[in-house]
C-alpha cells in the first residue's frame, strides 16, 4: 500500500483506506479483482450496509453467485 500511495498521492480520484470495508462506504457496485484469502470470506452483511448498491463483480470467481444471490446482491462472476 505504500508503494501504491507514493506513486498516486497527486492523484485525486484515488482512495486509499486501512480496511476493504472503509472502501466500499456508500458504492453502487463492488468489484473484485484479487483471489487473496483475506477477501475470501468476507462479513457480506457488513458490506450489505456499507453500499448504496448491491451490485458485485467478481473478477476472479473466488465467491459462490448462489451464496452471494441469496444474500440480496447481484453477482456476475468474469469468465463464467
């Protein structure tokens, strides 16, 4: 992270937040682009009240669109 913020610190259309949750407040759509294990089980009712939205993508399929259907989101999974 602290590479990522030296490299855009002058970049005001960039966000940078110590948790995934901080990231995602008041979003219309969640985008996943990473398979790393600390997204792998997150708290989906904690997100539900995060976002304004409901809308995941998940660019890796590292979520099960069923699960994630039924918890009142809209999930499309990349490449499925």
């Amino acid at each position: 992270m602290a590479n990522m913020e030296k490299m855009y610190s002058n970049e005001k259309s960039v966000t940078f937040t110590s948790t995934y949750y901080d990231a995602i407040k008041n979003v219309d759509a969640l985008i996943i682009l990473t398979e790393w294990n600390e997204f792998r089980n997150p708290d989906f009712e904690k997100i539900k009240k995060f976002m304004n939205g409901n809308i995941i993508i998940d660019g890796r399929n590292i979520w099960n669109k069923k699960d994630i259907e039924e918890k009142g989101f809209k999930y499309e999974g990349i490449g499925k």
